[in-house]
C-alpha cells in the first residue's frame, strides 16, 4: 500500500466544482501527517487544463477518452476501478454527490475497501484515518476507524475551498484506459437546466422556508402571507417541492439551490445533510421545530421549539 | 418488463434516538421501523411505469426486523404484483451494512429474471455506503443513482439523474440494470387501511432463505454519538407572542426589518 491520498475530481461544465477543491484541501492536511503525496484524479475529455487548476495536488492523473466527455457512473467506474487497483492508495476521497455517490459504493464493493459514508471530519491518529460520518438525517455522527486502506465520500461544504486552491502547479500524467469504453449500456444524452421560476430565491435577502412540518399545500399561503410581510420569499425543503406544493425552483439544499440571504426563517424543516448543504452560510438562521433534537439547531443561530403555525400566525398579527 | 422494487426499514427519525451503551450503535430499543422514504418513491415509480406500459412488479426485502410483513402488504395494496422477502436468523442488536444486505439481496435476486431493480437512493442508517451501486456490482449490471424519472423508450429507459443546483442529466439505460429512485414523477399513493387489510388475508409473501452474511467490510465504529444539536442555536422560549416579539427585535437590531 502506498501512502497516497486519491482524490477524485468532479467538473461540470468545463469547471471543477467547489467540493473538489474542499477534498483537495482535505487531503492536502492530511497528507501532512500521512506522508504520501496527494493525487488528483480527473475524468473527461480535455481536461488537462482542469488537472492543471488542482494545484494543491502533487500529481494529477488524467483520463481522456470522449466516453469520458460527461459523466456516467458505467464508463467512470471503468477507468477508476483498475486505477485504483493498480495504485494502492492509503485513501481514496470523493464526493457524496450525485456523481460521487454512484461511484463511492461500487467502488468499495468492487475493490474490497471499505467505505465511510456522509463523511463531514477527517483526522489522523496514529497512522489510521479517522473519519466522522453524519447519519440519520444528522442527528448522529459516527467516528469510524480505517486503519488501512479506504474510501471516504464526503459531504460539500465539510472543508474549506481555499486550502484546496494553494499551491503550485501539479504534475499532470495521462493514464492508459481501458480496452473499450464504448458500447457501454448507460449512455449520456443531455444536460437539463433548471426550469426558470417565477422567483430567484437565490437572490433574496429574506427566505421564509418551508419544510415537510406544513403539512399540506393550503398552508403554504400562511408562509407566503408572512414572507410578503417581511419583504421575502418562500422556498422549500425537498418533500414540500416533490409533493408538488412548490416549484422546483423554490427547492434549497443539495439537488436545489444553495441560498445565502441575510435572513433564513426555517419553518418545521429538520434539517438533514441534503438540506443544510444548501443554507447553513445564511446570516441569520431562525428555525422554529417541535422538535428539541432536530438536527437544524445545530446550523440556527436563534431556536425556537414550538409549532410553527403559532409562531407563524404571531409574526403576520405583529407585522 | 419486470422491475423488482427493493424495500428496508429504518428507524424513525420521530422518535427520539438512544445510543447503546457501547456507544457504537443506535439503542435497539428506541428504534421504531419504518420504511425507508426512497423506497416508497422507488415502489411509486414502479407502479407509474406498470400503468404505462404494463410492468410486472415485485416486491422484495430483507426482513431483518421480523416486521416487514406490513410494509410489504402495503406495497401490494398499492399495485405490486408479488412480495418476497428474505428470511434468516438476523440478530436483532447487529445493524446489517450495507455491504452485506447488497449480498443478502444479489443471491436472492440472481434466480429471478428482472429487467430493473428499483431501490432508495439512500436510506438514513447507510453508514457504509448505499445499497444500490453495491447491488448492481454484484449483479454484473450498471447503476446509476438520484434518479427521478424513468420513461420506457424502444427497448431502453430514459432517465432524469438530478446533479446539484436543479441541473439534471438524461441518460439511457439498457436493461438489465439497477436504479438507485430519489424521488418518484408524483407523491407516493396512498393504499387504503382496508385494502392492506385485505391483502395481508389472501396474498402471500414468499420466503427465500438467506445466505451468509458477509460482514468482510464492515467499518468499525469507535464511537457513535449525538452532536449537541443545540451546538449554535440560542433557544427563544416564550408564547408565541412573545416569541415573535423577541424574533422582531433581532430583524430590527440587525437591520432586515
Ligand atoms: C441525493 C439527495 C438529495 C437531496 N436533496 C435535497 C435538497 O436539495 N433539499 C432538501 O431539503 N432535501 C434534500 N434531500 C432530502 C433530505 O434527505 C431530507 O429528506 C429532507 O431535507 C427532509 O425535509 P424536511 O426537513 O422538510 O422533512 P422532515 O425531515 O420530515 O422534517 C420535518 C420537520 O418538521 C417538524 N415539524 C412537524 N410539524 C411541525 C410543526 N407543526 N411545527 C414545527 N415543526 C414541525 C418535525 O419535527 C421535523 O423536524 C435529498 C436527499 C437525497 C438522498
Ligand atoms: N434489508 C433490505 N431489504 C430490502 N431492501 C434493502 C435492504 N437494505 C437495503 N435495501 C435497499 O437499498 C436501499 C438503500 O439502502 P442503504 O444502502 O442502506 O441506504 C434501501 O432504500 C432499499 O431500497
């Protein structure tokens, strides 16, 4: 086993994302007590520019082929698995993203490495990786213990960026593919862009958001009512936009929009991993929840444990 | 086309969580099952494309609590053709990982024909990663994951995958192959308390035995705890009056109202 930390990058649109640069950084300190080089991993089609931006990397590693061009879980895993199985490294970290997620599982039971999950802490000691995983809906976290070779897939939003943006150019080295990665039975087609809503919630300064705890689509007009009292809008959790109670548009977290408003009024949302991805750098976090141990206080700078039909209602009568 | 709709409980996230006293797993005593939300939007799915195009479907999962019955049931008053589960001597106290339910689950699903495997996306207590992916590597199928559509098109599926900030990808899939369901195109239905009633007299649930449970990946949890969840939030206590009063206060000094 080598002493190396994978890091698998993630691009979009001809950009690395945020999260690979919080993974690089990640890495980067890790590293500093693992003694093994950081390794970026980048999958596409012309990407060595990308390779070269992950300067927090001693090497980056390239796989370019058309099949790689956009992202299926088939083709990536087909490049990655025999990567990693021929480089051996201490840790592999990716993203528990859309993409990350599809490939972090299958690459574990493929590999026959273990896998922590949902991991938002990374720590070194005595030579094992520590890492912290946050499960059930965030309400409890999970110190596991990899003593030899693993994967993490971690959580955006765990580290900071700019570590994983310091530094000098990496060395970058094309990686020979696989026989053949066409043909496969998963074939790209299109990207879908958001539909345009009626709003931009990422442009308001106020967000009254709504959260499963509404219970019903009637009582989103009590929210409306109380958001154009306050000079905002409303925006949703996931269960009040699949139920068809909001648009798509209105969607915060993981899948939705990331919101940073001056003020961000949490009504009965519990505040699981996917959501707080999308709003815990608001400036002011307000959540009011029956619930004492819901995991949106740990994100809320003012908590209010009472049902959000009262409280809603005292704030339109006083506005 | 025959699809397969994997189900699992989960613990209730309601009800209050306790951790053991090793501090190293959930309190089985607090825990209440319940199923999995993904998979309702799985069986959901699956019975949009049984009423388009006429899927078969089968409903399948580990019955690890000696409760699943009901889940299952339910799902078959809801338009699942059949129910199986998998049924073996599961210890009550040990959390099946995910590695090994993806195990449990391939040699049960091996012997049956299948076009798609319909699971969660995720499940709340997947530690080791989701079930999904795993499956489908021991099936020697492809996967892919955050679906939220599937439309039968000349012999392949297309596919809505949901990446981040409300972009999506289309993609084919050509069975046979596992699906990892995020959401359903609508709400889960409903099945009437009667309806399940009545299932759970005349239908059957068919038994397969399960195999070894492979525990070779399992991470080892040091510790398991809950986070002060009141970490950063400084409670506001009061009437709801006096609540709204103290949250106006905090808009006007900081300006926002
Ligand atoms: C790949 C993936 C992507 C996802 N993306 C997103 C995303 O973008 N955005 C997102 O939000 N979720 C996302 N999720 C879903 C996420 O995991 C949670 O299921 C979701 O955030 C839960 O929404 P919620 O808090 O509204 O509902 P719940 O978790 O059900 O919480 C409801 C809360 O309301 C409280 N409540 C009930 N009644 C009242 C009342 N009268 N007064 C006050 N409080 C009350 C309850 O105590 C509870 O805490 C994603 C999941 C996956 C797997
Ligand atoms: N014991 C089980 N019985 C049936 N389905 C399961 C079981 N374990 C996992 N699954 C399926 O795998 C999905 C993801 O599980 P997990 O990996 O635990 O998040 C679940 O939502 C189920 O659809």
């Amino acid at each position: 086993m080598a002493q190396d930390i994978f890091v698998i990058a993630e691009h979009l649109k001809g950009s690395l994302t945020e999260g690979t640069f919080e993974i690089l950084g990640a890495a980067r300190t890790l590293a500093g007590t693992t003694g093994g080089s950081v390794v970026g991993v980048v999958l596409g089609q012309g990407v060595e520019p990308l390779a070269g931006q992950m300067v927090a990397a001693d090497r980056v590693l390239v796989a370019n082929d058309a099949a790689l061009a956009d992202f299926t879980p088939e083709a990536y895993l087909a490049v990655l698995e025999p990567l990693i199985r021929q480089h051996q490294p201490r840790l592999t970290m990716l993203l528990n993203t859309s993409f990350g997620m599809d490939l972090a599982a299958a690459l574990s039971e493929r590999l026959s490495l273990p896998l922590v999950a949902y991991c938002k802490k990374l720590e070194t000691e005595n030579g094992a990786v520590v890492a912290t995983s946050q499960i059930y809906g965030g309400k409890v976290n999970a110190e596991c213990v990899l003593e030899g070779p693993g994967i993490v897939s971690v959580l955006t939003g765990s580290f900071p960026a700019d570590a994983g943006r310091a530094g000098s150019a990496p060395a970058i080295e094309t990686v020979p593919l696989p026989a053949s990665l066409n043909g496969r039975k998963v074939q790209f087609k299109t990207l879908i862009e958001p539909e345009v809503g009626d709003v931009d919630i990422t442009r308001s300064d106020i967000i009254v958001a709504v959260g499963r705890g509404i219970q019903s689509q009637d009582n989103i007009g009590t929210a409306e009512e109380l958001a154009q009292a306050l000079g905002g809008v409303v925006a949703s959790s996931r269960p009040v936009t699949d139920a068809g109670w909001l648009p798509r548009s209105r969607q915060v977290g993981k899948s939705g929009m990331s919101v940073k408003p001056r003020l961000y009024l949490a009504l009965g949302i519990s505040g699981a991993p996917e959501h707080l991805e999308g709003m815990k750098d608001a400036g002011l976090i307000i959540a009011v929840n029956t619930d004492p141990n819901a995991p949106i206080f740990g994100v809320a700078h003012y908590g209010v444990v009472a049902d959000l039909f009262d409280v809603t209602e005292s704030l339109i009568e006083k506005l | 086309m025959h699809i397969l709709v994997v189900i699992k409980q989960v613990p209730d996230l309601v009800e209050e969580l306790e951790i053991n006293s090793d501090g190293t797993a959930l309190d089985p005593d607090c825990i209440s099952p319940t199923l999995n939300e993904f998979d309702d939007h799985a069986l959901e799915e699956a019975l949009l494309l049984k009423e388009a195009v006429g899927a078969q479907v089968t409903v399948l999962g580990i019955d690890a609590t000696g409760e699943l019955d009901q889940a299952l049931y339910t799902a078959m008053a809801k338009g699942a053709d059949r129910a199986k589960k998998i049924v073996g001597d599961f210890d009550e106290e040990t959390h099946l990982s995910s590695h090994a339910r993806a195990r449990l689950l391939a040699e049960a699903i091996k012997p049956i024909g299948y076009d798609f495997v319909f699971v969660g996306v995720q499940a709340v207590d997947d530690l080791d990663g989701q079930v999904a992916p795993m499956l489908a590597t021991h099936l020697g199928v492809p996967h892919v994951g955050v679906v939220t559509a599937v439309h039968p098109i000349n012999g392949v599926v297309s596919i809505q995958k949901e990446y981040w900030a409300g972009i999506m990808a289309e993609m084919d899939v050509t069975p046979p192959a596992v699906l990892g369901i995020q959401a359903a195109r609508q709400s889960p239905r409903y099945a009437p308390v009667s309806k399940v009633r009545q299932i759970s007299k005349e239908a059957t649930i068919e038994e397969i035995e399960a195999g070894e449970v492979d525990e070779r990946l399992v991470v080892p949890v040091r510790r398991m705890y809950l986070p002060e969840s009141s970490g950063r939030a400084e409670f506001i206590e009061g009437e709801p009056g006096e609540v709204a009063d103290a949250i106006l206060n905090l808009l006007r000094e900081r300006g926002i109202k």
